[in-house]
C-alpha cells in the first residue's frame, strides 16, 4: 500500500499520535461528510453502534448519512482514554436536535482498532441519549 492510501498517524501509537488520532476523527466526524469520513476505516470495518451491527465502508457511509439526517446541528466532542499498540478507547459526548426541534446530548464509549495502515478495522460504540433543553446546550 502507498502512502496515498495510509491514514497517518499509523500504530504502534504513542501518546502525541493516539491524541492526533482521536482529534483528527473528530474533526472529521464534525464536517459531517460521509464521503470523506468512511475513508478513515478499512473496505471490511466492523462496527457496533448501539444496537446496529455494519460491516464495511459502504455500509459506514449509508448509515452516517441516515444519522445527519435525523441528528441536525451535530457538533462532537472526543477525548482520548487509553491507548496500546493499535487500539484505543475513547469517551466522547455530541449534541443534535432532532427533526421535531428537540436537543439531545449523547453519552458514550468507543473501543477502536486500527490495521498497519492506520486505517479503522474495528469501532464498537455504546451511546445514550439524554433529551436537554437548548439553553443547557454546551457545545456550540
């Protein structure tokens, strides 16, 4: 593979790359864009999101457009947990509104494990979901 196709930082992560790792999947996951986003993980990903089983990039990208388009004004937040050779555990939190207008924040924890090309193989996310009025909104 050349390096057009490697998602750098690549494992074993050290403790700078993990923290690179993690906020360039925030970044990423902010624009909102399925296309550019579902290249970060392997043609074969596996994914556990709540109760949703996906496989592959193909499915990756179809789900996170059905997501953003039930999730509007979504902005994330990650924060790295730990971290060894090409896995990492991630806590994060997200606020959306809903299409009848309601605000939400979702809670949750992502385990992720990374091939030699640094691209995602594995992202299994446990999430709940807390409904908040718009002025308890913290990220904006």
């Amino acid at each position: 593979m050349n390096n057009e196709n490697k998602k750098f930082p690549l494992p074993p992560f050290t403790l700078q790359t993990a923290l690179q790792k993690v906020q360039m999947a925030e970044d990423a996951w902010n624009t909102q864009d399925p296309e550019k986003i579902c290249m970060a993980y392997t043609i074969d990903t596996e994914w556990r999101n709540r109760t949703e089983f996906i496989n592959g990039r193909e499915e990756v990208k179809a789900f996170l457009k059905r997501k953003w388009e039930k999730e509007r004004q979504y902005k994330l937040k990650k924060e790295l947990w730990g971290f060894r050779e090409n896995r990492m555990a991630v806590r994060f939190e997200y606020e959306y509104q809903n299409p009848e207008g309601k605000w939400f924040r979702a809670y949750g924890n992502e385990n992720w494990e990374f091939d030699e090309n640094g691209l995602m193989q594995k992202r299994f996310a446990s999430i709940n979901d807390l409904e908040i009025d718009e002025k308890d909104r913290k990220l904006k």
